[in-house]
C-alpha cells in the first residue's frame, strides 16, 4: 500500500509509515491496559461493551445485535440513567427466540438493571484467583449421572462478549411481567411472600418447621441442614443437583430444588438491622405462573431483611421498578433459562455443579453454574450475610396455592421425581457432595447433617454417605397423598 501511495502521494509515504508505526504502538498499549484490566477483573461500568461477535451457534444472533450496540465513542453514564426495569432495557436490544419459546435478548454488562438501579460504577468481571475455593478430600464421581446444560446453550451457545442473556418476562411469551405489577406484595401471587423458606430459629438453634396452611396456601418442605455455627464460620457452599420436570398442575404452584446459603441474624442484637435472615438461593424450579411453562428452570433469589420488604428472583424479576440484585457477567448462562435434558424414571439422570462462595477482596458472593462464573450478589444487598454465613440448607420445596387443591387432603403438586426418598437412585431426586466453604478457603464436606421432613405423609428424605458422593440425599415424593 506505500509503494502505491509513493506514486501518488511520494512525500506523504514517509509521514504514512510514522503514523501507521504510531498507531500499533497505540493499540498494542491499549491491548495492554485491556489484559491488566482483566486480570484485575474489573470493568468500568460506564463504559461501553466489547463488540465482537462470539462465534459458534450464536454468531448471527451477536451480528444482529451489533446494529443496538453503542459506538465506541458513547458511554453510558450510570449516575444519570433513570431507573429501569428488564422490559425498558430489552425494547432497545435485538432478540431471539428458543424452540421453549423465550425470548432472549443479549444486554450490555452495563445496562442490567441491578447495575443501573443500584448506580454501580465498577463491575467485577470474575472472582479474585484467591477466593475461588480449594477443592477438599471429597470425590466428585458422577456414577453415571451426566451434566444438565440449559437449551439457551445448546440452540445459541453464547452471547457476544460484554453483554449477558436477558429472558423476557411479559404477557407475549407467556411468563410474568418483569415490571412486577402482577405481582405486587398487595396480591396473593408475590414471589417474595411466596418464596419464604420458614425456618424457626431459637436460642437452641434450629427446630423442625411445620408446613404452613393458610390462605388457601400450602407450603412444605423436605431438606438436609447443617449445624448453625456461632459465631458464623461458612464462606459458601458446594453441591450437585439433580434436575426433574415434576408434576406441577395449578400455574400458580411451584416445585423446586435448591440451596439456601444464610446468616439467621442469631449472633447480633434483636435490635439490630443484622439480625435480620439474609439469604442466598439457586437451584431448579418448576413455576408456571413465573415462567409461562411447566419446565424445569435455573433459578436464583436472595433476601436481605427475612423475605419482607427485599428479595428478588433471578434477574430483578418480580422487584419493584429500581430495585438493586444480582449482577451478571457470563454470556453463557440465561438465568430463568431452562434446563436440558432432565432426568427420568429408570434412565439418565442429569445434574448440574452449583457454588457459591464469599471473594473477600470485593466482599460479593459469587456464583458458579457448572464451570461458568455466573456473576455475584454485591455485599450491599446484606447485613447478617456481609461477611460469613452460619446456616445452610439443601432441599425441595413445594408451595400450592389453588383453592380447589387446598381445600382437599390431596395437594396436585410432586416434588422432586415426585417418587419417596427410599426408592432411591434413578427413582427418587436426589442432592449430593454437599460441602461447605470453610474460613480457610477450602471445601469440606459436610458432618452431622441433619434430614427434615414438614409433612411426612407426603414427602421424605434421606440422608447417606458415601465415598463416591460424600454427604447425599435422596427426597422427594407425591403431592397425591393423604395430609
């Protein structure tokens, strides 16, 4: 290209060459301030995402959304962006739907709502190296069981780099509004006043809870729980998964499974704002209402104040318009996405690695979903839960709130395979290497765990050991039983 510009423009070459030289002087210091920034893994919120494409199955969706994306020379200015919701910020983005019937978009980093409302201006892109826990004594064989993925993944793979899948949550697709207007705290359907794991914590610790029956509602639980430890002493916990489709009739019931990560509250004064429960929650869920289908679901929430004014499922949804929330970072994990392939009856079982853990040099709680770094939970959205935990908890739970089920001794909801605990394996759900984050950083598994039953005419669960597995259970059964 200089020699054709020499007979063009001959006294230009030379000042052609310096620039040229200059420029890739330029880009390589630039490239160089890019990997720093990565490895300190922080990203200026207001500043605009990367814009290339990621290649794979979701090359063509990146390309289109290329045309929504701001030009180098814009940033967003998170301080003066008013406050928004999932609905406002996918109007303006390109999107796509999977064979389920979702409705994707892939959103800036930046322009979540957890980080506009909460006016975040620096985003951790990944967890410090030192806080990612250390693996313990503690097998990790699948014996036969295979890794759950999600069908976002498999239809699409990834969105482009500096953005994350959003789900739509509106009327069009069939699930609930992401403005939370149809499930305001004034009706019977909030997630939040629905979603309250109901423990009763006292100065001996933790008491077997009894289900719950009012207002046509219907809340029980079958889960493992470790000691709580005074003062708290958790830095996060570890656990497999396995994934069902149960049988979920009345779309305003829900199944799940899940982990609860919690501080009680029951090391600080009754006076204080830290006594309050703090939770952490992720796991599968089966909620047609939620969701607009009965599939099985990835799922997160947490709740800062005992489920009563805070709390949030997966990305802001169900929050009121402004709310502060999870913040996601990976562009392979759609958060309310659902799960592929599932387990049945006396065939494959499928599972999914779920890891939660406290990075103390940010003082977020992060989320690991298989091998990917999902995103975290900031430290603000705490008081109890600021630095460690005292409590954990894996389980199922159901909740029915139909008045034709309630009313009846039946109740048309299964959790887990919707099979008992006893018959165990490929019949009953199950839950196992159970570990915990240890203030040394390292995984242990978990001793003296204990098995809780609400309603034992209808669900069991119980808890094994093993070398292949660690600390398991098998739980679960049919709604379709005597109360």
């Amino acid at each position: 290209m200089c020699r054709k510009m020499k007979q063009l423009h001959r006294p230009g070459c030379w000042l052609t060459s310096w620039l040229l030289l200059l420029h890739i002087l330029v880009l390589s210091s630039s490239i160089a301030v890019s990997s720093s920034s990565v490895n300190d893994a922080i990203l200026d919120a207001a500043a605009p995402p990367a814009t290339s494409p990621n290649g794979g199955a979701g090359h063509e969706f990146g390309k289109r959304l290329q045309q929504h994306r701001p030009s180098p020379s814009q940033s967003v200015d998170i301080q003066q962006q008013p406050l928004i919701d999932a609905a406002t910020i996918m109007s303006t983005q390109a999107t796509a739907r999977l064979s389920d019937g979702d409705v994707v978009s892939c959103v800036p980093i930046n322009m979540q709502p957890a980080v506009v409302n909460a006016k975040l201006l620096k985003v951790q892109l990944q967890p410090t190296i030192a806080a990612v826990p250390r693996p313990g004594n503690s097998t990790r064989n699948r014996l036969g069981s295979r890794v759950a993925s999600q069908l976002f993944a498999l239809e699409f793979g990834a969105c482009p780099a500096g953005t994350i899948p959003l789900r739509s949550y509106n009327s069009s697709n069939g699930g609930a509004s992401s403005s939370s207007s149809s499930h305001s705290r004034s009706t019977s359907s909030d997630p939040v006043q629905e979603h309250v794991r109901k423990p009763e914590f006292g100065n001996s610790g933790l008491q077997p809870a009894e289900p719950t029956a009012s207002n046509n509602l219907f809340h029980a639980h079958a889960y493992t729980v470790t000691d709580i430890t005074s003062p708290p002493s958790y830095k996060g916990t570890e656990v497999f998964i396995n994934v069902w489709e149960p049988v979920v009739v009345e779309p305003h019931d829900f199944s799940l499974a899940q982990l609860w990560f919690l501080n009680t509250g029951l090391a600080y004064p009754s006076s204080s704002s830290s006594s309050l429960l703090n939770t952490i929650e992720a796991g599968w869920q089966v909620y047609p209402e939620l969701y607009g289908d009965d599939q099985a679901r990835l799922f997160i929430y947490w709740t800062g104040d005992g489920y009563n004014q805070t709390g949030c499922y997966n990305l802001n949804q169900g929050c009121p318009a402004g709310s502060p929330g999870f913040v996601q970072v990976s562009n392979k994990v759609l958060i309310g996405g659902s799960i592929s392939p599932t387990s049945t009856t006396d065939s494959t079982q499928y599972e999914f690695k779920l890891l939660v853990f406290k990075d103390d040099s940010s003082g977020n709680w992060w989320l690991q979903f298989n091998n990917e770094y999902v995103g975290y939970w900031p430290d603000a959205l705490f008081n109890s839960l600021k630095d460690m935990g005292d409590l954990i908890q894996w389980g199922g739970e159901i909740l029915v709130s139909s008045t034709s089920s309630s009313s009846s001794n039946n109740i048309s909801i299964n959790m887990g395979s919707g099979d008992g605990s006893s018959l165990g394996y490929k019949k009953a759900a199950y839950q196992r290497n159970l570990q915990y984050v240890a203030t040394d950083n390292t995984l242990h598994d978990v001793c003296n765990l204990q098995g809780m039953a609400e309603d034992p005419n209808c669900f069991s669960v119980t808890v094994r050991h093993s070398t292949q597995w660690g600390s398991y259970f098998y739980y679960g059964g049919s709604g379709f039983c005597n109360r």
